[in-house]
C-alpha cells in the first residue's frame, strides 16, 4: 500500500471517528453549559423586539435582573453579558444581535477597567460556533482570525476546539460518572438573559492583593468607536455604567486606572452618552451583597438592579414597550 493511500486512510478513519463521537459530546457540552447556550440562542437566533439591551462582562449578566428593570421602567430588556468579556466580545454580542432583532432603542453599555486591554479576542470562541449562519456573527469571528470556512464545512471538527477539561466531563456524563444539571439550581436566577449568583458573600476584610496593570489597546478604542457608530446608525441611544465593586477593590488593586476611566469619560463626553459610575454606593460597603469583591451575589443583584432601574428610568426614551 502506498504511502498516500496510508495518509488518505488514517485521514477518513479520522474523520470518521470525530464524526461519530462528535454529536452526543457537542450536544453534551452545550447542555451543560445550557444558560449561556440559550442566551446565545435568543441572540444570534431570536426576532424579538427588545427595547433596552444590556451589554458588559459577567459584571452584568450576573448583576442586572431584567425583570427588576422592566417592572420599574415599563421596558422590554433582555442582558446580553457575557463572562469574561472585553470589548471584543461587545462588539460581537451587538453586531450578532443587530443581524435579526430589531434595534433596541437603548444600549446599555457596562465598560471595566479590564474591558480594553486583553491579549486575546472574545472569550471561548467555540461557543459560537453553532450560530455561525448569523452572518455579522461570523464576519466578526473571521475579523478576529477564526476560520469559519473549515466549521462549515466540517462540523464534526467543532470538538477540537474545546478545551480537555470540557471534553472529559462531557465524557463523564455520557458515562454516567457525572451529574448534568439541566436546569438552573435553587439557589440561582435565571431570566432573560440574567444568570445570579449564589447567595454565598464574601468575607468583610477579603480584598484583593494582587497589583496588576490595566491597559488600553488602540484596537480596543477602535472597537468601541465602531460599536458607537453602528448604535449611531441604527439611532441606538447608549448609556455607559460601571459596575458595584466592593469597597474600589478591584481599583485597589490595579494601576493605570486613571488612563482607563479617563477614555470612558472622554469618549461618553465627546459622544453626548450617559455616563454612571455605580462604584460609590452605599451597596458596595457590604459584604453580605457581595459574591466575590468584583461580582455582587443574588442579593446584590436584586438590591443593585433597583438602583439601577431608577437611575436609567430618567434616561429612557418615552413609548417603551412593556414588559413580560
């Protein structure tokens, strides 16, 4: 047997066999990760006319209950979060959501000191990857240097891109050697978008040691500008946040903070946006409201989300729809 026809032989063994175990372990992954996969759903997929549209990292989508908001505000709102986002990953949730639903008529952009420096592009890409028909979805993926063409072609190959602590316990379920939760636990909301936290609280004097530098990549300002443009074009009005952080701990611990919510100011100043700096309230000296020092928990949540609904309420353009 010649070598090519050896080559060709392991090659469609290969395939063969990535495309048999490849269904009930992808179906498996994303069963278990079934809140991030519907909210994924409802945004690449979804036609429905949401009027207030949260954006940010895991400091919104477990800070920011839609339906508090909604009750407050007679709006429509759906949380777009997604954890450990940067800008990138704004952008992505924003153009994906524009390519089927109808503009919301306010975009409310919660920004980190950490949201314009990373190192990589959006957070576990392969998420994404059963939506890829959404068009803007993919054209960003393929900005960002994935390539869609071979996932098109080859489904089956999806796997390889999740990551070995992913793929063993997708196994371990499939075996048996493992709990699958198909549902959100006792102890979590889950609404729209929104996934909370626990009720676990931190410690009072648990703060955060580590110094670590933030930085600003021109990238990153150019993806905010044109995140600001597409809101301009489609007459999106934006309102920028910052999250609660217990007692500026996450500003305690890191420099260059200054140069960070410098650029927010300037740009929310230049583009006429709302800017709300939820990093001073009288929330953010408790402990028990608190997940962890960046993140409040189920309660906070709750408690945040109030305050939050009557500081937006006099920013909110009149005619909202209401809400579910």
């Amino acid at each position: 047997m010649s070598p090519i026809i050896k080559i060709c032989a392991v090659l469609f063994i290969a395939g063969l066999l990535s495309w048999l175990i490849d269904t009930p372990l992808v179906n498996t992954l994303y069963k278990y990760k079934y809140i991030v996969s519907a909210r994924n759903e409802e945004i690449f997929e979804g036609k429905k006319d949401y009027d207030v549209l949260f954006i940010g990292s895991s400091r919104t989508y477990r800070s920011v209950y839609p339906k508090i908001i909604d009750s407050i505000c007679g709006t429509n709102s759906y949380n777009a979060g997604v954890e450990s986002g940067g800008i990138d990953d704004f952008k992505l949730m924003l153009d994906g959501y524009l390519q089927n639903h109808p503009a919301p008529k306010v975009l409310v952009l919660t920004l980190d000191l950490f949201s314009f420096g990373k190192d990589y592009d959006v957070h576990f890409y392969p998420q994404y990857y059963p939506y890829i028909n959404n068009q803007a979805l993919k054209s960003d993926l393929i900005e960002y240097g994935h390539n869609m063409n071979v996932i098109e072609k080859f489904p089956f190959l999806m796997i390889t891109y999740f990551d070995d602590y992913l793929k063993e316990r997708a196994i371990r379920f499939l075996r048996g050697l493992d709990t699958l939760s198909t549902g959100p636990s006792a102890d979590i909301i889950v609404y729209k978008g929104f996934e909370s936290n626990s009720d676990f609280h931190i410690k009072q004097n648990e703060i955060v040691k580590v110094r670590e530098r933030m930085s600003i990549t021109k990238e990153s300002i150019r993806t905010l500008n044109e995140m600001l443009e597409e809101c301009n074009r489609h007459k999106i009005k934006v309102v920028f946040t910052y999250a609660p952080e217990y007692n500026h701990s996450l500003q305690r611990a890191s420099t260059n903070i200054d140069s960070v919510f410098g650029l927010i100011a300037n740009t929310a100043k230049k583009n006429n946006i709302r800017y709300i700096r939820d990093d001073s309230l009288e929330i953010c000296k408790d402990p028990m409201l608190f997940f962890n020092n960046t993140h409040l928990n189920k309660q906070g949540a709750i408690v945040y989300s109030l305050i939050l609904a009557k500081e937006l309420n006099s920013i909110l353009l009149p005619g909202k729809g209401g809400g579910e």
